[in-house]
C-alpha cells in the first residue's frame, strides 16, 4: 500500500462508518448496532485473511480500526444528541 493511499485512507474510513452508522441509526433507532455489526464485519475478514493464509499487515489492523472509531463516534454522538433532546434520533 502506497502512504499516500494510506494517509488519504484513515480519515475515509472514519467519516465513511460515521456516516453510515448515522444514518442507521436515525433508520433503525439502535445506539450501538451499527458498531456490532462493522465488529463482526471485521472480525470475518479477518478470519477470512487468516484461513487464506495471508497474514494481515499492520495498515490492515489501522485501517479496521479506523472504522471502528468511526462506528463507536456515530454511536456517541446519536446517544448525545438523544440526551440533549433531539427526538428523531
């Protein structure tokens, strides 16, 4: 991998699962769903890496955990914005 694509990859992947995990969350009104499932989305694949023996490199792990950032933050900020009173959250 490219450190250009890896510098430009990080911040993606955070605001990409923000997003969506945002957006589930107003559809399916479930706080901490949307971390579960990109947990066990990387968990598999992980495990998909492994059964193929390819081991993964440490920007893979980066890169999952950017993700996972991203997730658990769509979470914090839904169950913020539930306490300050926003209804359709």
């Amino acid at each position: 991998m490219n450190i250009a694509q890896f510098i430009i990859g990080i911040p993606l992947f955070v605001v990409l699962l923000f997003g969506i995990g945002f957006i589930l969350n107003m559809l399916i009104k479930t706080t901490w769903m949307p971390t579960f499932l990109y947990l066990s989305i990387a968990v598999g694949a992980l495990i998909y890496l492994f059964m193929h023996q390819r081991v993964p490199h440490t920007a893979d792990y980066v890169m999952l955990t950017s993700g996972l950032l991203g997730a658990i933050a769509s979470g914090w900020t839904i169950k913020l914005l539930r306490t300050k009173g926003y209804r359709m959250f």
